[in-house]
C-alpha cells in the first residue's frame, strides 16, 4: 500500500501536519508515540467514513411529466384531453355511468316513503222491465302512504349495492381511459414512424428517378446500351409502389388515430416529423416500481378495487338473503272518500263517506324452498371468486411491472447505442458533403451515405417509439401518469 492511504483511499496533505507524532517525509522516523498517532489516525479515518456511509444519499425524484412525449409534442397532449370527452370509447363508458346512477337511485328508493293515489269518477244506468230507471253516480278518491319500517337492514344492504355498483362503473370508466391514453400514444407515435417512413420513400424515389434520367442520357449519347435502361426502369417503378404503399398506410394509420380519439381531422402538418430523445436516468424504472410497492399502489388501483367492491357486494347479498325467512314490517296511513247519488224516478239520495287507516303490518316468507339456503352459498362462493379474481390480478401487475421495468432498462440502453450509430451516421454523411463540395466524392456517394443516414434515423426513431411506449405503459400501470391528474372527480381516489 502507499504511504498516506488506507485501504486505497488517500489522505489530503493539509490533514498529516495536525497529528504531531505521525512522520513526515524526509524525517527522522519517531520513537515516541507512533504507534499511538497511527492509532488516532485510524479512528479518525473510520469516524469520518462512518460519516460518510452513514449518510442518507437522497436520489432526485422522478417526474413522469418530464420523461413522456406530451411534454414535448402539443398535438398529442391535446388528442388526449379531446379523446376523453369525444372518443367513442369514452361516450360509451359515460352512458354506462348514467346507467349506474340511475341503477343506484332504484336501490335507494326502497329506503323512501312511497305514496299513491288515485281519483274516480262513475255514472251507471239501470234499466229494468216494468220498473223505473235507476242513476247512480259519484266519485271516489284515495291516498296511501306506505313506509318500510323494519327489513333486518336488507334495504339499507341493498341501497349499499346501488352505490356500490355506482363505484365499479366509475373504476372501469377510469381503467378505459388509462389504457385509452396508451393506446392513443402508441398509435400517434407510430404516426410519426410512418410519416418518417413516407418521407424516405419520397427520397428514395427521387434518387430512382434521377438515375433513370441519367441513364435516359447517357443512352441519348450512345454511352450506354438500351438493354441495360430496363434495371433502372423497373427500379423507378418498384419505388413508385413502395411510395404508394407508403401513402396508403400513412393514410390508414390517420384515419383510426382519429376515429379512436373522436377526431374529424387533424392537419399533416401538425405531425412531427421527428421525437425528442428521451429522458432517461439509470434505473429510473426500478426505482418508481420500489415505490409503488412501498406505498401499496397495487391495492389502490381501480381494477383492484374493482374486485373488492365485489367482494363487499357479495358480503351485501349474503345479509339480504339471511332476512329472506324474517317478517318485514311497515307503516301504513290511507285516506278515501266515496261520495255517491243514487236518483230513480220516486227518489233521490246522496251518501259521502271517508275513511281513514293507519297502522303497522308485517309479511312473513316462512318457507321458500331452500330459496334462501342457495342465495346464502351463492353469496359466499361469489365472495371466494372475486378474491381469487383480486389476487390473481395482484400478482399478475406485480410481475407485469416487473417485466416492464426489465424491458425498459433494456431499451433504454438499445437506444443508447442506436443515438451513437445515429451520431456517426451524421458525421459521415456531413463528411460526404464536404468532400463533394471539394470534389473529392461523386455524388452518387453522397446519395448513398443520406440514405444510409436515413436508415439509422428510421431506427433511432422506432427505438425511441418502443421507450416512449413501454414507459407510457408502465406509468400508466402505476397510475402515475401525469394525464390521469386531469381526470374528471370521478374515480380520484385511487394512490392517495
């Protein structure tokens, strides 16, 4: 080991001097306390490492904002807030919503008073032979107010399953929308990927069509033998297909981008011709996935809670089908009034009469044909399914997330071996410029080196798809994604 390090750590200069028995360079080694200097001197080394070591290193926390295309690419953060409001996914999700507000106000309604009422008017004629006619009129109206009054809780459980019914719709409603938002930015991204691709097409028919002209040309001259012009002909041709092709799939990949977004139209131009790199740190992805778990955001989730509404849905059925067998008892208060007259040729008379009723009644199911016994099971077995259903879904995000996280280090060091490809791919094809400005390189060299530049930017392009799109996924599984904290109010309980 050196002199003046420990352990391959060395000692700064200015420190030696404070100890007075430690020897310095070019002195008389001491006789006197050495060994007890080198003694402090280590103690004082492994205080200050103890220090050191001991010390919380704090990583900057990561900004899902700062790491997704939106933050860069305008059109695309918009597609996704008007993909909430006006994608057909989205339209018909809200119908479901309304369902279940309507579904849950029904369940409600058992715990309310119900009234009715009714009114009525009647004339009759008698004709009897040999005797004189008889009219008999009048009305009669009445009204009812029933109120449950004692159920054993089976309105209030079933109220309870309305409500919750209400709940797993506004979580699946959230759900749609999360995988909706990966969607849209995987299809929009390879927009771009096929914007790139027409782009190139383009270029390389342009190529094709020069050295057809060129070839036209030399054959003019007699430099060239007419045979040997069918190769570029058909070269034209073939990228003149490549180019329609192109075109075609450009235009499809539009149109179901816009469809799945609720979009009429959407400018070419609005389409960026390139990406931005990506933010990437080291480990970044296994670092929010630690999180994640110290926090239990698994449990948070809708799909998860999805599953234990079910569950305390199933808790629900199983109270109200133990009441099935037990008297239910109401209140009841009624008001009638019948106001008759009864006219014959001889006489005439008129009766009015009311009544009224209130009072307490019971209902009584004693015996339904172990009716009772099969909901009570069905109930406990539905229960035991959704928490296989839960727990199957825990364990399949957690290993999901895992993968992710894999795929994501993976990628991210792809690209970043594809970006130094695509830095010397720019650097020759700069070279090539200048050397053909020189006149140092035909330019048919240049053609080949843009091309070649083209080649490597179509895969640093679609290596920075694949980043972009996995993270869009992983952070949407963690529901960490910065566009779910624009959510309506809706299902915002989730990670909190």
């Amino acid at each position: 080991m050196a002199p003046g390090t420990v352990s391959g750590i060395a000692f700064a200069g200015e420190i030696l001097p404070r100890f007075p028995f430690v020897q310095m360079p070019g002195k008389t080694p001491c006789v006197v306390g050495c060994s007890r200097a080198k003694a402090l001197a280590g103690v004082w080394l492994l205080f200050c490492l103890a220090l050191a070591w001991s010390a919380p290193v704090r990583a900057e926390p990561i900004d899902p904002s700062q790491t997704l295309p939106d933050r860069e690419i305008g059109v695309l953060s918009e597609l996704l807030a008007h993909a909430l409001k006006q994608s057909p996914d989205m339209l018909h999700r809200n119908i479901d919503l309304a369902q279940a507000e309507a579904y849950r106000m029904e369940r409600a309604s058992a715990l309310w008073p119900s009234v009715y009422g009714d009114f009525r008017y009647v004339a009759n004629i008698v004709a009897t032979t040999a005797s004189p006619d008889a009219k008999n009129q009048g009305f009669f109206y009445n009204a009812e107010v029933r109120q449950p009054v004692f159920y054993w809780g089976s309105l209030k459980a079933s109220a309870d399953i309305g409500e919750l019914q209400r709940q797993i719709v506004r979580k699946q409603f959230a759900e749609a929308y999360r995988q909706l938002i990966g969607s849209l930015r995987e299809q929009f991204l390879r927009l771009v990927y096929r914007k790139k691709i027409l782009q190139n097409q383009a270029y390389a028919l342009e190529i094709a069509e020069r050295n057809y002209a060129i070839d036209e040309e030399k054959i003019a001259k007699g430099l060239l033998a007419p045979s040997t012009h069918a190769g570029a002909q058909i070269a034209m041709e073939s990228q003149r297909l490549a180019m329609a092709r192109a075109r075609s799939e450009w235009s499809q990949a539009k149109r179901l981008l816009l469809r799945m977004a609720g979009l009429h139209d959407l400018e070419d131009a609005r389409i960026p011709d390139a990406l931005p790199l990506p933010s990437w740190t080291s480990n970044q992805a296994l670092r929010l996935a630690e999180e994640f778990q110290r926090s239990n955001g698994a449990e948070k989730t809708p799909q998860a809670e999805v599953y234990s509404y079910l569950m305390r849905q199933r808790d629900l059925d199983y109270r109200i089908a133990k009441t099935r067998l037990l008297p239910k008892f109401s209140f009841l208060a009624s008001f009638g009034v019948q106001n008759q007259t009864n006219a014959t040729n001889n006489s005439v008379s008129q009766v009015a009469t009311s009544t009224q009723a209130a009072g307490l009644f019971a209902s009584w199911s004693i015996f339904d044909g172990f009716a009772t016994r099969s909901a009570k099971l069905n109930a406990l077995a539905g229960k035991r399914q959704h928490a296989l259903q839960l727990q199957n879904y825990l364990d399949g995000l957690k290993e999901e997330i895992r993968s992710l996280s894999e795929q994501l280090e993976l990628t991210a060091r792809s690209l970043a071996l594809t970006e130094r490809r695509l830095e010397m791919a720019k650097s020759n094809f700069e070279s090539m410029e200048s050397e053909s400005k020189a006149g140092r390189v035909a330019p048919v060299q240049v053609s080949q080196a843009r091309m070649d530049l083209n080649a490597v930017e179509m895969e640093s392009l679609d290596a920075r798809i694949v980043l972009y799109t996995l993270w869009s996924k992983f952070v949407g599984l963690l529901w960490v994604d910065p566009v779910l904290q624009r959510f309506p109010t809706i299902s915002h309980d989730y990670g909190k």
